[in-house]
C-alpha cells in the first residue's frame, strides 16, 4: 500500500507542479552522472513526463524532440510545434519537478521525421551563430547540462548540415566556457552490430575537424534492417565495443576509460520497426545494463518510456507498448541501477579549447590564443596546463600554467627569424586527477622578406587587409570572415566567364624542391604554380581543408603562386599560403 505522503506526490506531479526538493535533488545546471540511466520521452505525446518519471522510476530523461516547424526555419520548438516554444511555459514545470526530485531532462533535437523533413535545426538554419542560439536557449530556459543531438535518415548526408551543427557546438562549448554554464552534447547516431557505418563516423570526423567536442555518443542498437539473425543483446554490446575502436581513432589522446565513458547505448524494447526478427527482452536489458557497468559506459537509454509495457502482444514499432509480455516498466527497472552502480556519484572531469586554433606568424613575429577550460562533469579540479610540439626556434609560454576548470589561460608562441616556412602542430595539454584533455594548435610560419615580384612568398595570410602584392581578377578581395586565422583572408569570386584567379610571383632558388601550402574552403578551389613549375591540387567543401603542392624550380627559380575557383561555380575563400 502506497502512504498517504506518496499518493500526495503522485497528485502534484500529475498537476505538473513542483514537490519540495528532497536532499538529493538535483539543482538545475548540475551535470549529469558520469554514467547515465536516460530513457527517451515522447514530448509529442499528452503524457506528463514528471508523472511518467515517478511512476517508471527513471529519474533522467531523454526528451524527444525539439526542431523547427517549417524547412528553413532557424527558430526552435517542441515537436516543431509553433505553440509549444522554448519557454517556461513549454514543459518548464514538469522539468523543474524532475529536477527536484533529483533528477534531469536531456532536450533532444532532431529524430527521423525532422531528418527527413529538413526540419532538423541545422539542416533547416543556414546560420550557425542562430542554430547556436537554439541550443543555448535550452541551457538558459530549463537549467539543463546536456543536449542529445538524434541524428539519422537524411541529416547523415546533408554535409552542409552536418558542419553547420558541428560549428554551432563549437561556439555553444566557447559560450558556455565564457558564461560558466556547464553543456554537454551526445551524437545519437544508428549503427551496425559492428559500429557506426561510415556515414555516422563522418559525423564525428566533422566533429573533430571543427573542435566541437563530443561527450556522448549514443548508439540506436536496433532497427538494423540486415535480415541476420539477432541477439538484441549480445549485438548491442558488439556495436559499443566497435564504437569505442572507432572513438579510439579519432580521439587518440583519450585512454580506454575515458573512451567507454564517451559511449552510449540505446535499446528499443520488445518488437522493434524491422518486425519479430528483431526483439529485445528484458533479459537482453538486464545483460546489456551488467555490461555497461563494467565497461564504464556513459549512457543507457531505450526508445522510449511509453513502450516500456505490455499491451500489445506480437505489435512491432508501437509508441505505446513493446510488443511482449512483460510487466509495466520491467525495462525501467532493469536498466536503472546503471545510474547508480555506474556511477551515481557524478565523476570529475573538465573539456579544452582553443580560440583561436591556429594562426600565420611571419619569422620573428608572435602570436596569441585563449586556451578555455570548463566543468563538463562533477566539480571544479586543478587543471595544470602544458604545450608541446614546436620546432626549434619556436618558443611557446602559457601563463598561467595552472587554472581551476572554468578558466583560462593565454598560448603565446614567439617564432625566431630564422624558422622555417610550414605548418606545425602544437598540442596544449591539460593534466588534472581526473585525467588529461588535449587541443591541437596549427601555428603556420610564412617567411618575412621579399616583395611582390621576387624573393619569399609575402601577405600570405592577407593580414596587411590589401591584396598586394597578390595580383586578381576582377571581383576578388580581402575579406574580414570568414578566416582561417588571424583577422583577414582572400574572397575569390569567379564569374560565368572568369576564374576570379589571384597570382604571385616568386623567384626561389634554381632547381629547387618546395612545398606550397594553403587552405581553401568553398568549391572546387585550387592551387598551385605555374612559370619555371607546374603543378595544381584542388578541393571542393563548406569547411576549411589545407591543400599541399609540391614542386621543383627550374632553371631561374621563377614561379607564379595561384589561388582560384571555377567558372560559375560559386565563391572560394582563401588563407594562410607559405611556400618552404
């Protein structure tokens, strides 16, 4: 029999009002748990998720989803719904409630029908600084630490998209840094019984390429539509182990630990879309949540908290019941113990930026960057702070060298007159008791002397805000954004007739190899030489990408640097030449 203290309870939630904290109550912008037990919601259903989140037993919950309500929208909404905004108004009571009764919610943004539909916040917003907006409007409005980005069907292959989203990650991880806000973000992602396919794994790649960086991801271990034959259970754990190989490529810095607890796994229970072929029992549940915890997983979810009951025996996909004969909530039950055996006391751990992440330095010039640090887990730790990685020549100085995770620190890194041209690495490591964190820091050094016409590559990084000596076609000019570094790079406007083409002319050693370098950004960007060597690579993308060239001088040394695009194709930008 249920007392009279619970069944008061039981009334307030289902009004959708807040009960009094309890002394375990999790406060809003209180990270999550190190390892997470979070089924998904369905906001687009009538259920209260206070109520649902009581009477289940699951005290974090996925919400899902929040995208735009029509295709090239950049405002956000529950279920793309106009009259459900991101407002107090819009589930703000109910969340509260779940964060006073020591819980949380985790907003979802994305799922298959935006995905499909380009309602998706970044593949429908062209604007990375408003699809930042929308993930920073969550944060503020319900006090939340994390946010499930679920993304699948179309978004896997709308590149444009996908750097959009990475980008706006980015700038909301700079934010968060700078305002003391705590965010976290999961990639949801389907996958194979082996690990992401290679469209999910391009989705972190991007990731990696644009500095956002990636706390959760999530695997959908169902629905995988292969005809073999299934253990739900057995695979789901087989998906995670080739997750964290492939996480183990891309973040190489991390060790094992830290890898699993970027791993997250998401079930769906009973009869999933594909049909009887692919079941999960409660059994595979209480397997996968015992394996979970020994590996250290981050996250444990299902889709979703309304399936998680019997009612419809031998029904595959349903929103409301699994399909099975099982008992209400057998799913919950099973899997929650993972929050508190995984680790219900919240880890120590903090995230590492750089803005900016590289920059041009002539010989014998210097160069600064913020190096950020922020709360990502547990509490506030001392983060001593080193760099590594310079030529000889080239001294790098942080000051300070130690900071609370939250602060920041300044990278300068003076280069001598007599570096070499190139590109270098520099990695800034961040060492604390909970483990270390890296960013990686492109100083590219071009060479100081010389005049248009002769001598070294000069104005490589367009830093004077002229062109000169760099002679172009009509149309091109110096711009102030975007850059790749520094504060200037060169806009090349080809037209349905010309080429928007920028030239410099060198005059090198006799005989001679040189490397050319530059990064480029738009389509099909090219560069190269052309005079005493001949030689072009090109590339054709949304985001930044470095194009080498190798060549050998004749027999004067002269050559003709150039930069262009192609004929009607759209603008290219460009940054950061040096030739070495």
């Amino acid at each position: 029999m249920r007392s009279v203290r619970t069944l008061l309870t039981a009334a307030l939630l289902g009004a959708g009002l807040a009960v009094a904290a309890s002394p375990t109550a999790h406060a809003a912008n209180t990270p999550l748990p190190a390892h997470v037990f979070s089924p998904y919601f369905e906001a687009y259903s009538s259920d209260n998720p206070a109520t649902l989140s009581s009477s289940s037993g699951a005290k974090y919950l996925s919400m899902a989803f929040v995208q735009a309500a029509t295709k090239g929208s950049c405002t956000a909404y529950w279920n793309g719904s106009t009259s459900q905004p991101i407002s107090s108004s819009t589930f703000g009571s109910q969340i509260a409630t779940i964060q006073a009764n020591g819980g949380d919610v985790v907003p979802s943004f994305g799922g298959y029908t935006a995905d499909n539909t380009g309602t998706e916040i970044a593949d429908s917003c062209t604007n990375v600084s408003s699809i930042a907006a929308a993930y920073e409007s969550v944060v503020t409005t319900y006090g939340v630490t994390r946010i499930d980005l679920d993304t699948e069907d179309n978004s896997l292959t709308n590149s444009a998209g996908i750097d959009r989203r990475n980008k706006a990650i980015a700038q909301v991880e700079s934010w968060a840094a700078s305002t003391g806000h705590t965010v976290q973000f999961s990639y949801t992602l389907p996958t194979t019984t082996n690990g992401l396919a290679s469209s999910g794994l391009a989705v972190l790649q991007n990731a990696v390429q644009n500095n956002a960086r990636v706390d959760v991801v999530n695997i959908m271990t169902f629905d995988y539509y292969d005809g073999a034959t299934h253990h739900m259970g057995t695979d789901a754990e087989n998906a995670a182990t080739g997750l964290e190989g492939q996480l183990a490529s891309l973040y190489p810095a991390k060790s094992a630990a830290q890898l699993w607890n970027m791993v997250g796994i998401t079930m769906m229970p009973g009869i999933d879309d594909y049909g009887a072929a692919e079941t999960t029992t409660v059994a595979d549940a209480t397997q996968v949540e015992s394996w979970a915890t020994s590996k250290g997983l981050a996250e444990l979810s299902f889709w979703a908290l309304q399936r998680d009951n019997g009612g419809c025996p031998g029904t595959g996909g349903s929103d409301t019941c699994s399909g099975i004969s099982q008992g209400t909530w057998d799913f919950s039950h099973a899997m929650e113990p993972f929050t508190s055996g995984g680790g219900g006391t919240t880890q120590n751990d903090f995230s590492l930026s750089l803005s900016p992440a590289s920059a041009s330095v002539q010989q014998g010039g210097s160069a600064t960057a913020t190096v950020s640090t922020a709360v990502t887990s547990g509490s506030a730790q001392s983060v001593s702070l080193s760099a590594s990685g310079a030529p000889s020549g080239v001294s790098l100085a942080l000051s300070p060298t130690s900071v609370t995770a939250g602060g920041s620190s300044t990278l300068t890194a003076t280069v001598g007159a007599s570096v070499p041209a190139g590109s270098y690495p520099i990695k800034v490591t961040g060492s604390a008791a909970s483990g270390s964190h890296t960013a990686t820091y492109t100083l590219t050094v071009t060479t100081s002397g010389g005049g248009g016409g002769g001598g070294s590559l000069v104005n490589g990084g367009f830093e004077s805000g002229s062109l000169s000596p760099w002679t172009c076609q009509s149309g091109s000019a110096v711009v102030s954004s975007p850059v790749h570094s520094g504060s200037h790079a060169l806009l090349v406007v080809p037209s349905a007739s010309t080429t928007g083409e920028c030239d410099q002319t060198l005059t090198l050693s006799p005989n001679h190899a040189y490397t050319l370098t530059g990064w480029v950004q738009g389509p099909y960007a090219y560069i190269g030489v052309t005079g005493g060597a001949s030689a072009s690579t090109w590339s054709s993308g949304s985001s930044w990408n470095q194009l080498t060239v190798h060549f050998t001088t004749g027999s004067n040394g002269t050559v003709t640097v150039f930069v262009h695009g192609w004929y009607g194709q759209g603008d290219v930008n460009a940054d950061d030449f040096s030739v070495a």
